[in-house]
C-alpha cells in the first residue's frame, strides 16, 4: 500500500542534519532558549535547558541548545516558561459533526499537536472508501493525525440489507496502513462471542504490532481480565476510582475519558493511592464545538486532574509520553528528546496547561490562542458521502404504530432514558386507539421511529419515556453505532416536519414544535458532518439544546440524549432499524409483549 504514514520517515540525510546540528556544526532552523524544559522521561523541570530543531525534529535538548543558533535560525524566547512536549489526545472521534480543519483551528491553540481518532461514523456514511480518503488527508494537516480501523462499524453496522458497511478484507487492508494505529474500540460482550472474524482482526493487529482498543463499561473480574487475554490494550469507559484501579491493575492503558460524551475526571478522586499512574491517560472521546470554544481541550482535563490530585507532570505525561507509548510511536512523538518530532507548547504555568504558543513538526502552529498556519479542507471523490435518503417520502402512515388486531389494551417494552447515557427497559400498559399506539407527551410517552439511512426501507418503531419533551419533535441523522435516521416526538405531524426538514438539509438534526422548525444543524457532508465554521456550528448545537429545554427535555446534553437511542454497546434498551435492541442478550426483542410474557 502507498505509505501515509502522517510523519515522514527519518532518512539518512535527516539523520546527518540532526546529527550536524547536535554536534554544533550547522545551525539549528529553529531554537526555543531561556525557559524550563519539562522533562516526561524523568519528571525533572530543567531551568535554563532549550530545544534545538532540524526540520521537522528536535536534534538537541539542554543548555547548549543557544549555540545551535545561526544567521538564519528563527528562535523562540521562551522568558522562563515551560517548554512542553505537545499534547497528544489518544481517544477521539474527530470523524463526523465537525469539518475537521476548521475544528482544529480552534484545538491547535489548546496544545494539540497529535490525535488518534476513530472513523466508524465515516465509515456507515460512505464504507471503505470514505475511510481510505479521511486517511490520505491526514498527512496534509499541519499538526500529527492517526487514525484506527473502524471496529464498531464492521461489528454492528448495516447498510439496510444485512450487510456491514466494511468487509473483514477491507479491515485488514486498514491495518496495514502506516496511519493507522490498530483495531478501534470494540465493545466487550463482543470480544466474548469467540466470533472467528474478529480474533482474526485482533491476531493481525497484534503482529503488525499494533493496538487493540477496548470498551469495558460494565465489565468486572473474569469478564474484565478476559477483555485482555484477547488483546484488549487500553479503555476508556472507567468512571469510578475502583474501575480506574482494576484496570491499571490488569495493565490496560486506562484512559480517563473528559469530553463532551462525559466527564469521568471525578473516578481520578481517591483512584491513585498507592498506585503508580504510569499508564494512565486523559482522553477527550470527544469535544463538541460548543464545549471546545468555552472549556477548552486536554489543556482543560489536564487542569482538573491536577485539582484531583495528579501533580502537574503526571497530568502532563497522560496527555503527551504515555498516550505515546500506548500506540507504540513515543520514539517519533509525546516527550522531547533528540530524534523526536519537535512538538512543543509553551506554558506560562505548568499547572495551568494553557500554551502561549504552539510548534508542530518544527513550526510555529499556534500563539496566543489562534492559529497561525493554513489548514487544508477534506476532499473526498464525489458520491464518497452520500446524504441520507429513505425508500420512499414519509408520510404520517410510516410513523403509525399499529395494535394487535381487537385488542383494546396492550403491554409494550419502552426505552427509558434513565441515565446521560444509559437506558432501562420498562414495561408500560397502553390504551388503543383507531387500531394504533399513540404517543402521551403528558404521561412522558413519546413515539420514537429508526430507518436505515440507505433507502433500503428498513423501519423500527418504539417507545421513548424519560426523554422529557412536552410537545414537539426532534430528527437526527447522526446516531451512535448504526447510523440510522431517527425521529422522537410527541405528535405525528411534528415527527414528520422534522424529519423531512432533516432530509431536505442533506442530514443533520431538526426540532420542530407546534408546526414550525424551532432549530436546525445541517450535516450537508454525508449527513455526518458541517460544512460551517466552528462557531457558527457550536451555536447552532447550543441552538437544538435550548430549543430542546425550552419543549421540556430533561437533559442536561439533548445533543447526545438524541444520539444514543441507538447506541447498542451500554444496556438495556435501545432502537435500531431491525427493530428493539435487548443490550444484554443481544438480540432483538418485540415491542408488543405477548399476554404472559415478561
């Protein structure tokens, strides 16, 4: 396969630059001087050490780093600030809702100089060729980009006929692939299926000698310790101190997930006592828009760590060394050190994490809060992204949840959103009306509808309580997992004005009350993602959560609550084309039960 690796190997003529400009014989291209270098290989802070760059690597680290400057050499004065290796998020999903270019306008200047980001929502959206183009744009960023094999996709994924929309081959054609760090994360009970196909994933990875991601919410003891006798490497799922424990204990890399899915920091409480974090990483799992314009970045889960109790250079190793070493690549990238990609922040106060400046790859990327570099678009060939369509247009009839034949009365299983993210299934007795199960908005009953995204016409139908709307609709054409299009309301007429709105804006997701829109995100790009600047689509977001509280939604993120009604990897009850989801059992289930039936 051609090499994307997205940095470029060290030759032998890099390796004599690096070496002559060590040596004191040709100047550096750029020297950091007169700061404290922070040292993640030892936990020293060096007063009066600097860096001195060849390129696009740090050929020299110490005091000697002044007399690598030349006539030519730009140099950076540090005025004793911290000199930082650049952060490094080892857990995100940079791969839908924002364009990433214009997303790292805005997380560059936090300090981040490398990720390593999933690609299963690309890949429902447009398979293997989608993923093969968001991998050949990686090396055109300014900053360190990797990606991992989209494993959810391949596992729970369909395209509407029964089929994944990523083949084992075209798996295993990913791993191969220099930017492309090992299997993403792969839901527990999966690994313990025993399925064939995927410990041959697992086995492939392994001996490229890549990762295998794990997710482990909820798993424990035997379940947990055979999580890793498969090859799971790391989590990101802990959220209390004893999950974090167990799962250093075990000697998975544990990363404590800040992010706008959740903010687990509080499972660092109490989590660390007697315990060497040496594998232990902050990893964002995501940062929406909104949240990365007000709160911040790694910057900002590195500050809160330090209140929790991490010294600042424990929280600055788990974001830059150990994420580093997870992926097996701290000999190019995480610490500074001759050799090493020359990925550096300034910081007036270490405690602080908040860069005065950023250098990527031997370059200034960043200073004083804004970017400073160009930032290439994406470019995927077209029908790469298709937007998403149904079989036929909708009309009120789709939506219609017909009763058993002369029944007048009948139980029916109903997601509750009981938790951000978690759901139980309850059983609710529902009166018939005209041959049809309605939704009550005032006794929090509303109807929720799942479609594949394909137009294959594959449709679902249920019951969603907990979700708090009043009045009103919501339509999404983003989901967890499957990326089915969905509908949650209260009435019939609101459902499908919003729905249709979605549609017509290429995908995206709509609230509509009263028979008006009240809000709208436009995914144009495959359904999956803006085409808008980042503060643009960060108040469109705040826009659907207001619109949203204002209809009575009792969550404090809507944005998500919409999302995860499809996510089948946390219990109990979720909705899927195919029809309800039992999480536990993994199988679908029957929205009408049965007399008897439990």
């Amino acid at each position: 396969m051609p090499d994307r690796s997205p940095s470029p190997p060290r030759d032998d003529a890099t390796a004599t630059r690096l070496v002559q400009v060590a040596m004191g014989r040709q100047p550096a291209d750029l020297v950091v001087r007169g700061g404290i270098l922070a040292n993640v290989y030892t936990g020293e802070l060096l007063e009066g050490w600097g860096v001195a760059v060849a390129g696009s690597r740090v050929a020299l680290v110490g005091p000697e780093a002044e007399s690598c400057i030349g006539p030519d050499t730009t140099i950076i004065e540090a005025r004793g600030q911290v000199i930082a290796p650049g952060f490094v998020d080892g857990h995100t999903h940079l791969d839908y809702i924002h364009r990433l270019d214009r997303y790292l306008e805005f997380a560059i200047p936090t300090g981040l100089t490398a990720f390593v980001t999933e690609t299963p929502a690309l890949c429902n959206v447009g398979g293997f060729p989608a993923v093969a183009a968001f991998l050949a744009y990686l090396p055109l960023l300014p900053i360190t980009a990797f990606a991992t094999a989209p494993t959810i996709a391949y596992l729970t994924s369909d395209r509407g006929d029964g089929q994944p929309t990523i083949a084992l081959e075209e798996m295993a054609r990913l791993l191969e692939e220099p930017a492309v760090l090992g299997l993403g994360e792969i839901y527990w009970p999966m690994v313990l299926e025993g399925r064939t196909d995927l410990g041959a994933l697992i086995a492939k990875a392994e001996a490229l000698g890549k990762c295998v991601e794990g997710h482990t919410a909820g798993a424990r003891g035997r379940k947990l310790a055979a999580q890793v006798a498969a090859g799971v490497s790391s989590c990101h799922e802990p959220i209390t101190a004893e999950e974090v424990r167990a799962r250093l204990r075990l000697g998975l890399y544990t990363m404590i997930r800040d992010g706008s899915i959740r903010r687990d920091i509080a499972a660092l409480d109490g989590a660390l006592g007697g315990i060497d974090p040496r594998r232990l990483m902050l990893a964002s799992d995501t940062v929406w828009g909104h949240h990365l314009v007000k709160r911040g970045y790694l910057d900002e889960s590195a500050r809160q760590a330090v209140k929790l109790g991490l010294s600042p250079m424990q929280a600055l190793r788990a974001i830059t060394l150990t994420p580093a070493e997870h992926f097996g690549i701290e000999g190019r990238l995480g610490g500074l050190a001759p050799g090493r990609q020359a990925d550096l922040a300034l910081l007036p106060a270490l405690a602080e994490f908040r860069p005065s400046l950023v250098v990527a790859r031997g370059r200034v990327v960043a200073r004083d809060g804004r970017t400073t570099v160009p930032i290439l678009p994406p470019a995927f060939p077209p029908g790469c992204l298709p937007n998403p369509r149904t079989a036929h247009p909708l009309d009120l009839e789709d939506l219609r949840i017909p009763a058993p034949a002369g029944r007048d009365r009948v139980r029916v299983r109903v997601i509750h959103l009981s938790a951000e993210i978690v759901t139980h299934a309850e059983i609710r007795d529902l009166a018939v009306r005209n041959g049809a199960l309605p939704a009550d908005a005032a006794a929090d009953l509303l109807k929720v509808v799942a479609m594949d995204r394909h137009g294959m016409g594959r449709t679902a139908r249920g019951f969603v309580a907990g979700f708090g709307l009043s009045r009103g609709a919501v339509a999404s054409s983003v989901t967890f997992d499957i990326a089915n299009l969905i509908v949650v309301g209260g009435n019939d007429p609101d459902m499908l004005l919003a729905f249709h709105r979605m549609l017509a804006l290429g995908g995206g997701m709509v609230v509509a009350a009263d028979g008006k829109i009240r809000a709208e995100l436009a995914l144009p790009l495959g359904g999956a993602t803006s085409e808008q600047p980042l503060h643009a689509l960060a108040a469109e977001i705040v826009a659907i959560e207001r619109a949203l509280h204002d209809l009575g939604c009792a969550h404090e993120k809507p944005f998500l609550a919409v999302q995860i009604l499809t996510f089948t990897a946390i219990p109990a009850l979720r909705i899927r084309e195919r029809g309800l989801w039992d999480v536990r059992r993994s199988c679908l289930v029957p929205l009408i039960l049965d007399e008897g039936e439990a």
